[in-house]
C-alpha cells in the first residue's frame, strides 16, 4: 500500500521526532499494522498502537492511491481514545 505524506503530518512527525524518537518508519508501521483502527472525523480514520506509557495515533484517509497521513501524534489519554472491543 502507497503511503501519502502531507506537509502538516511530516511537521507534526518531526516534533514527536525531537520530543520521544517518534522515526518516520514507526509512523508507517503503525498505519500498516495498527493495533487499532478507530473512526475519526470527517470521513478520517485513526490507526493507533501502545508506545511507551500512552498512544501513537496516525490520522488518515483512504485515497485511490493508498493511505494519505493527515497528522501524527503520541498521547497518554490511553483510557480516553482505546476501544475495549
């Protein structure tokens, strides 16, 4: 599956890059092996896995051309966004 970048994403990667070693690659594995997938807003979906004490979560879309990351980010709000199936 083809993974689209958006700017925003790349920025907000970056920050998590510098905050807690959040890599490009980790993102990317987290959108195609998900422990988790949610429903976002506005059509968009959350693939989001445990890291460290909170979540990484990976805002995206489904295009034609594959999966189109609209922003990233870690938070410890576990409680509040993982869905107890």
């Amino acid at each position: 599956m083809r993974i689209i970048w958006t700017r925003h994403a790349e920025e907000r990667q970056e920050e998590w890059r510098r905050k807690l070693g959040i890599t490009r690659q980790e993102v990317e594995d987290v959108l195609n092996a998900p422990e988790q997938v949610v429903p976002g807003d506005f059509g968009a979906w959350i693939a989001q896995a445990r890291r460290g004490a909170g979540l990484l979560r990976v805002v995206f879309m489904e295009v034609e051309a594959g999966r189109k990351i609209l922003t990233v980010y870690w938070t410890s709000k576990v409680e509040k966004y993982w869905r107890e199936e």
